[in-house]
C-alpha cells in the first residue's frame, strides 16, 4: 500500500484483521460525485460536472467491484462519454500493473505504469491501499471517486441526458428495499467470499463461509419464487451487484477461495439468473473468464506457485476443451 505517497513492501491481500482474524476491507477514500449540475452529491464536494469525454475509468476486469462500473457504463451507453483503461490481470509487486497481457492496455491518458501512481497524481501525500475502480476527471486531473457503489450510482443518475434511460438501477420506489438487500449480500456473499479466502484463523474463515452459503441458499429460495430479477421485472443495481460475485464464484472462489460447499452451477435458480443476466446486451462484453482466473490465482498468498487450472468448464461461459490443451505425450 502507499503511505504518505510511498509504496512500501510487496502487495499483500491482507492489510488489516478484525480481532477473530478475519479480512478487513479499507474504505474508499475518494467521495465526490458527478453530477448534471455540478453541484455537491450525497458526499464530497461540488465542481465534478456531467461533461462528455471529461471522465476516465481505470478498471480490472479479475475485479468485481470494479465490473459492477463497466456493467453500469454499458448499460446506459456511456461508452463514446467515459473512455477506460484495464489493467492487466496479474497483480504485480507494486499491485495494479498496466501492460499489454490481451485484453489490457497502458495507461496513454496519464503515463502510469502503476495504479499507485494514479493515486498519488491526485494526491501526493495518500496513505491506503490503489484499488480499482478509480473515476479520474481529465479536466481537475484528480480522482472523482474510488467508491464502486458510488460510481455506478454515478453512472444510472450522475450523467443526466448524456445517458440511456432504458435501465434505471435505481427506481425511487424500489430504493429502500434495494439498500436493504444490497446490505445483506455485501457482507455475507460479495465481501463474504474475501473473508473466506483470506481469513488468516480457522473461525474467521468458518464464519465466513456460513455467511456465504446462507446467502446462497436464500437467494435460491428467492429467485425460484420469482424473477426474473431479484424486483421482478426491473433489472436494478442489486442484480448488477450480485451477479459479478455469481460470475466469478465457480472459476475464482469455489476452489482458490476455499468456499467448496456447493458451486452456482449447482443452484438451478441462481445459474439460470446468471446465465439470463449474461444474455442482456452488453453484459457479456464485460466479463473475461480468462483475466479473473489469471489475476485470482496469481495472488501469491492464496496461490504461491502461480498455476492456474485449466478449469473449470463453464458451458456458456467458459467452456474447456481438453483437445486444445495439450496433446498426449
């Protein structure tokens, strides 16, 4: 992590613990918003107007947080408005690292070989942790916000008639049910799968694990009463941000992360969710099986020896052909 703008020691997944072991996640430490009219959002300060060709995402596609942005940035077709940069899948020494691994790309907006260095463009003193997703603005030459539910919030409302109205992930009526959700998931599934994979105590990780899978076994009872989304009929942000989670449960979390219970493809509601979620125009266009294998598992914490499987068959998504590997000797 940088401290007071300085990148100290190796990369490491773990950089705080609760008093049982358990993974602790930093918070974001960028908060303002985009809005029509420049004024001030919900935190942080006025000055971020909508504009197009202003704002820049730098992304990772192995990350999930970091998904729910470019979900949200297709969906409402903000594509020709905010242009991105994707770094490569493999976490370096010095974290986020931009290259040319396919599918990835140097960062020609600012220069930077690291994310790191992104951070401390904006600020030359930050102390914490260069995660991604990170929303620059070229004008201020400054991180917006580094806040995924902010930004994809950002995207549904923050760009006024610069963006598509065909999804809302936000309806007024549906809000408080939708906050209600999203604060059951995060902990027990979207980050429950992180506190299983990097618990450093036993309890920690079997605590975690039990979140995860009560949370998967109530969303399956949820969506085979209804759908096909988790309101109904209205694709919302709770589905976007459930599903990056689902999409890389079976290949990723299964097995590195040590959450081997049961995998989506074994819930018949949940894999029919994710599969109809991957079908909405777009959506598959931001998902790379082969960046979330290569950058989970190259995590030397959980994976010291850098192999990456070669499964698992993923029909529909990911699909393995023994053939096409390696012949016999």
């Amino acid at each position: 992590m940088l401290v007071d703008g300085k990148w100290t020691a190796e990369w490491h997944p773990v950089q705080a613990t609760d008093a049982k072991g358990g993974f602790v996640r930093q918070v974001s430490g960028f908060r303002n918003w985009v809005t029509p009219d420049d004024s001030a959002g919900p935190t942080g300060e006025g000055g971020f107007k909508a504009e197009a060709g202003r704002y820049h995402l730098y992304v990772a596609l192995i990350c999930p947080w970091a998904s729910r942005t470019l979900i949200g940035r297709k969906l409402k077709k903000l594509e020709d408005v905010i242009s991105v940069s994707v770094v490569e899948p493999a976490l370096a020494a010095e974290g986020w690292k931009f290259g040319t691994y396919p599918g990835s790309n140097l960062d020609t907006l600012n220069g930077a070989t690291y994310m790191h260095q992104i951070y401390t463009s904006a600020d030359p003193h930050y102390t914490g942790r260069a995660t991604v997703p990170v929303l620059w603005d070229k004008e201020r030459k400054t991180i917006v916000n580094n806040e995924s539910a902010d930004i994809l919030r950002m995207l549904n409302s923050g760009f006024g008639d610069l963006a598509d109205d065909t999804f809302d992930f936000y309806p007024e009526p549906l809000r408080d049910q939708i906050d209600a959700l999203n604060d059951r998931i995060y902990p027990r599934l979207n980050n429950g799968v992180y506190r299983a994979g990097f618990a450093t105590t036993q309890l920690a990780y079997e605590e975690a694990f039990a979140d995860v899978f009560s949370m998967l076994d109530e969303l399956e009872d949820r969506l085979s009463a209804g759908g096909p989304y988790l309101f109904g009929s209205s694709l919302t942000e709770a589905d976007i941000r459930l599903f990056v989670t689902l999409v890389r449960f079976d290949a990723a979390y299964f097995g590195l992360f040590k959450c081997n219970l049961r995998r989506i493809a074994d819930y018949p509601a949940l894999n029919a969710y994710l599969h109809r979620i991957l079908a909405v125009p777009g959506v598959a266009d931001t998902v790379n099986i082969d960046h979330i294998k290569q950058g989970y598992y190259s995590i030397k914490a959980l994976n010291p020896n850098g192999i990456v499987p070669v499964g698992p068959d993923l029909p529909g998504l990911y699909p393995v052909e023994l053939a096409t590997i390696r012949p016999s000797a």
